[in-house]
C-alpha cells in the first residue's frame, strides 16, 4: 500500500529526499496545470511551478495536516501565484516612466553625437592654426597651456579661439539657410 500523501509530507518535512520526490511526482502536473490556467502563459507557469518546487521543502514544515494535502497545495500555488502578481504589478509601477526617460536619454544622446560629428566635419574646414587651437582647448586645457603646446602667447589663443568660433557660427548658419 502506497503512503498517504499527509504521511509523505510528514516525512519530507523533516528531510526525507525521496518522501519529497514522491510527493513531488504525484502532484507536479497537477502544479503546472493549475498555475497555467492561473497565469495563462505557458513560461509564466514553467517559472511558477519551478519558484513553488524550490520553496516547498521550506513550506512543508508549515503544513499540519487539518487540511488534505492537495488542498493545502492549492493555496500554496495559489499564494505564489498572487505574489508573482503583486511583483509584477510593483515592477511595472516603479518602471513606469523609464522608458519615457531612457528615450530622452537616447534623444539626447543622439543629439550629443551629432552636434560633434558636425563640430569634428566643421572643424576640417577651419586653418590648421585655428583647428589645433581649437582641438586643444577642448581638450580642456587652459589658453596659457595651449599657447605653451603652440608656442604662441595666451591673447593669440584667445583671438584663434574668437575666431574659429565665429568661423564654425558662419558655416552653421548657412548650413541651416541652405
């Protein structure tokens, strides 16, 4: 004669491997079944039964055997399922709105790349002395530092700086009014 499954839930409880694998053989479709039609997805349910599987060794200890087994497994699926929801439901709330916000960001991203592949094309029709100028202090360094790198003086960094800002403001203009 075959053990209860009160009787197997006793034993795996308290560490029984194969008083689990049993229990576990018997009821496992039953599981499935009953998380896809709750869930309605076929992967959504593989994940369910799997998640239940793992918790149930922890969640047999719990069980006091008032009520049938299969009962009792019932609520425990559709506990996990209701949690799953709830998750769900949660993880959408906190990310409603980042997608909105990463399309800015790509926005602006894109934006970015574009304003410096026109500076690094304009720049190519600037001279070579005002380009290099140009180059280095956006490279972050310091008018005194660049004149240094040139060997020019500070105010003729300023003035190619002036320049070749006016230059690229010129050829942006009759870019647009093209």
């Amino acid at each position: 004669m075959e053990p209860s499954d009160q009787r197997l839930a006793k034993q795996a409880a308290l560490g029984d491997g194969d008083a689990f694998a049993t229990l576990l053989a018997r009821h496992y479709d039953r599981v499935f079944a009953l998380a896809f039609r709750m869930s309605g997805l076929r992967a959504e349910a593989e994940d369910l039964t799997q998640d239940i599987c793992a918790a149930l060794p922890a969640k047999l200890t719990r069980f006091d055997g008032h009520a049938q087994f299969t009962t009792w497994l019932y609520r425990v699926v559709v506990n996990a399922a209701h949690d799953r929801r709830r998750r769900q439901a949660s993880h959408a709330r906190a990310a409603d709105g980042w997608g909105d916000w990463e399309l800015s960001r790509q926005a602006a991203n894109a934006e970015t790349a574009e304003r410096i592949d026109w500076l690094t094309r304009a720049m190519r029709a600037l001279p070579e002395d005002l380009r290099d100028t140009l180059a280095l202090v956006l490279d972050d360094m310091t008018h005194a530092e660049v004149g240094e790198v040139l060997d020019v003086s500070e105010g003729t960094v300023s003035w190619r700086v002036s320049e070749a800002k006016k230059r690229l403001k010129d050829l942006k203009e009759k870019e647009e009014n093209a």
